[in-house]
C-alpha cells in the first residue's frame, strides 16, 4: 500500500479514460494521440469545464499551448501536462498537487458521453410502413421471404441474355442431349 502504487493504479485509469476518449469518433485512431475535439469532448464530459473557472475558451488555449507547432493532437504524456495546467485555474485555493489530484478524479473511469446520439423510434406508424409482408403490386417484388430488399433485382425487371431465344427454357441441356444421343 505504498502511496507510489496508488497513483500508478490512478494513472491507469486516467490513462483508460485517454484512451475511450481518444478513439471517440474516429475508426483510424490507436488511442495512443488525442485530437483537439475529442480533448474539449473530454473537458465537457468530465465537468473540468465548469463555466466560471474554466471555459471552453480555456480548454482550447491550454490544447494549443500544450501541443507541438505543426501537430494536432497530444500525446498522453501532454495531456497530463494540460491537465496540471487547467486544475490549477479550476481547483483556485488548493496546493498544485491536490488540484492535479481532484482532476484525475474527475476523469477516472469515465468515457464518452453519448448524449444527443440519435436513437430509432418504434412507433406503430413507422412499424406499419416498413412491413414488408403489408406491401402489394410492384413494391412485394422489391423485397423477399425475410422482408430483406432484392436491391437492384427488385426495381428492374432484369432480362435473361443467356439462351438462343428470349425465353427459351431448356437453357443449358444441349450437351447432355447431344452426348445422349451417341
């Protein structure tokens, strides 16, 4: 239980919460750099943003502060720099270290918030216009036994080039005929 061990187990979840944060809303992202968005996104999420102590202003001037000239994003190691730099101005009062302290708390263990993402609606409306075994004339043929679309074989009547005659139903048998025959 020494205090060492303490924060190294902190840091691993303020370094989980880089992490979720770092990946949020970007498929190329390792986590191992964090963009500017997603630093505010963190910020936001997490109260650092207070509105009084820090702003959104803030955040964005300690982002580019902390970062290298011609880079845009920080590495872990700088957003624990950025971190010092912002608990300093949101816990006013309290020694550098305990302020650093109160920021990891508000960050541990914590990831995106997906708030305002767009969930479907059941509504009974909606499940009646999209029931594919209700729909009649060209529509039915858009869409199979499973309701699942046909896509393009469902709008076009997509003609069979394969025989002699358009039409022609023993496509394929002449071999089997010919060969029959001898």
């Amino acid at each position: 239980n020494s205090p060492e061990g303490a924060t190294a187990g902190q840091l691993s979840a303020l370094e989980e919460a880089f992490r979720k944060f770092a990946v949020h809303g970007d498929t190329r992202a390792t986590g191992k750099e964090m963009h500017g968005k997603n630093w505010s996104k963190l910020c936001k999420d997490c109260h650092i943003i207070d509105g009084k102590n820090v702003t959104t202003t803030d955040v964005d001037i300690v982002f580019s502060k902390i970062k290298g000239k011609s880079v845009r994003t920080i590495t872990f190691e700088q957003f624990k720099e950025a971190l010092q730099e912002l608990s300093k101005k949101r816990f006013k009062g309290k020694s550098d270290e305990e302020a650093l302290q109160e920021m990891y708390k508000l960050i541990e263990g914590k990831g995106p918030d997906l708030s305002g993402v767009t969930k479907t609606v059941a509504s009974p409306t909606v499940s009646r216009l999209t029931d594919t075994s209700k729909f009649t004339g060209s529509h039915k043929e858009r869409f199979d036994a499973s309701g699942k679309g046909k896509g393009k074989a469902g709008r076009e009547d997509l003609v069979d080039n394969s025989g002699y005659v358009s039409g022609y139903k023993h496509a394929g048998t002449y071999d089997h005929k010919v060969q029959g025959n001898k």
